[in-house]
C-alpha cells in the first residue's frame, strides 16, 4: 500500500463527512496526533483501525488498501449503506429545541415523584407530634395527595415522552448527520459542558447533603417529629438532585445521539440489533 494514496483517500472522504482531525481521532479512539500524522503521510493505521475507517466511511477495505481503487467507489457508498438514515440540519434543531423545552417539565415531574411521599410522612408524623390531626385524617389527606402529585407526574412524563418518540430512532439507528450539522451539534455540545458539569455537580452535592437534616434530627435531638422532618427534607434535597441530573442528562443526551458518541455508538447500535435478532 502506498502510504501517499492512503493519505489522498483518507483525506477525501473525511472533508466528505465534514470531520476535523479530533472528530475522526474521537470515532477511531486515537489521539489527533495519530490522526496528523497518518494525513502527513508520516504513518499508516494499524489493520483495525482500517477497518475501523472502513466502517466509518461506509467503504470497502479495498479502497482503502489498493493504489488502483477508483476514487469515485467511496463518495456515495456512505449514502447508501443499508440501514443508514440521513438527518438534515433542520430535524437536529428540532429535535435539540425540543429537548431542551422539555427537560425541565421532565426534571419537574421526576421531583414530584420523588417528593410525594413526604406529605403523607409529614402528616402522619404531625398527628402523633399533636392531636390537632387524626391519624385517619392526616393519612386520608397525605394519600391524597400523594397520588395527585403522582398522577400529575406521570402524565407529564407520558405526554412529553410522547413528543420525543418520533425521535427514537437516534437511540436505535445508524443515522448519517448532513453537511453541516455535526459542526452545529459539537458548538451546542461545548457550549454546554460548563453547565452540565455545574448541574451534575451541585445535584451531587444536593444529594450528599440531604442526609445532614436527617442526621442533625437524630443526634441533636430526640424528638420523633424532627427526626420524621429529616426525612422529608432528605427527600427534598434527593429530589432536586435528581432533577439537576435529569436536566443536564437530557440535554447532553440529545447532543450524543446526533453524534452517535458515548452509549449511542454505531458499534453500540449494532450490538442491540444482533441481540434482537
């Protein structure tokens, strides 16, 4: 193999798919380096990382390897790999506006779901705390609502799951970004890596603290009812922990589904439609 050709060839189906040097490096799990140094000419990729390539590009090993391979072999075969689907730069916007419209009423609904039993142990520990409250009352009214905020949890989960299912496929599907979009999509995806690092870290944080009440309650104090609001805070701060998770998850998931990075790999894709098989 002519180290020069490789070059030419690898060249041109890369500036065909619009990736920069880190793009590829980041899809063959090589440092750009190693990518620069394979365009220079200076080395040549090992046998799987060729096929890796090959894989990538939608093109046969062959193009790759032999001098004599016509250059015209590999600039649509991409296009016509069998379960590949295109996605345009106008279905990206959608689809990434949607989600993040969406994240927080999902992130809401999950902090409800996670909150709504802290009423009813409020309750219940209020009416043995004081007789203003029966124990059937306080119960009757926590269970109340408990399942109202329950209820309209889910529904708001149901109806905006809804909306995102026409996009399930990015989660299943070998999907070809248009010219254009992967550019679009990796901006989004570093301009909102501060905020999914600052959401993630301070929902840890959130998550670790909410045992402070509980465990003030049960060493400051002997009082059942502080103890039963140590719980109920535990729960609220778990809560928005969760929610905190649930937003930034959200939106960086949306960001690597279009990149078909992380648990949404090409390689990952084809392993769940063997085991469907």
């Amino acid at each position: 193999m002519n180290a020069d050709d490789f070059v030419r060839k690898n060249c041109n189906v890369k500036e065909k798919f619009g990736w920069s040097q880190e793009e590829l490096a980041e899809q063959l799990g090589v440092s750009r380096q190693s990518v620069s140094k394979w365009e220079l000419g200076a080395a040549i990729p090992d046998l799987d990382k060729i096929l890796r390539l090959s894989q990538l590009f939608g093109v046969t090993t062959d193009y790759l390897l032999k001098d004599d391979a016509p250059d015209d072999a590999c600039l649509d075969s991409h296009d016509e790999e069998p379960g590949t689907r295109s996605v345009s730069i106008e279905e990206a916007n959608a689809y990434m506006e949607l989600v993040k419209s969406i994240s927080g009423k999902m992130a809401n609904a999950i902090l409800l779901l996670i909150f709504s039993p802290a009423i009813l142990i409020l309750l219940m520990g209020y009416s043995e705390y004081k007789a203003v409250l029966g124990e059937n009352t306080a119960g009757g009214i926590g269970i109340a609502v408990l399942l109202a905020l329950v209820s309209f949890g889910v529904s708001v989960i149901i109806y905006n799951g809804m909306k995102l299912s026409k996009y399930e496929y990015l989660e299943k599907e070998i999907i070809s970004l248009e010219y254009g979009v992967q550019g679009i999509v990796k901006k989004n995806k570093a301009g909102f890596e501060d905020r999914f690092r600052l959401f993630i870290t301070v929902g840890v944080a959130f998550c670790i603290f909410g045992v402070v009440p509980l465990f003030v309650a049960g060493v400051m104090t002997e009082d059942d009812f502080a103890s039963v609001c140590g719980v109920a805070a535990l729960l609220l701060f778990v809560a928005i922990g969760v929610n905190l998770f649930v937003r930034a998850g959200m939106i960086n998931g949306s960001y690597n589904k279009l990149l078909q990075v992380d648990d949404f790999t090409i390689h990952n894709k084809k392993s769940i439609k063997k085991q469907h098989r």
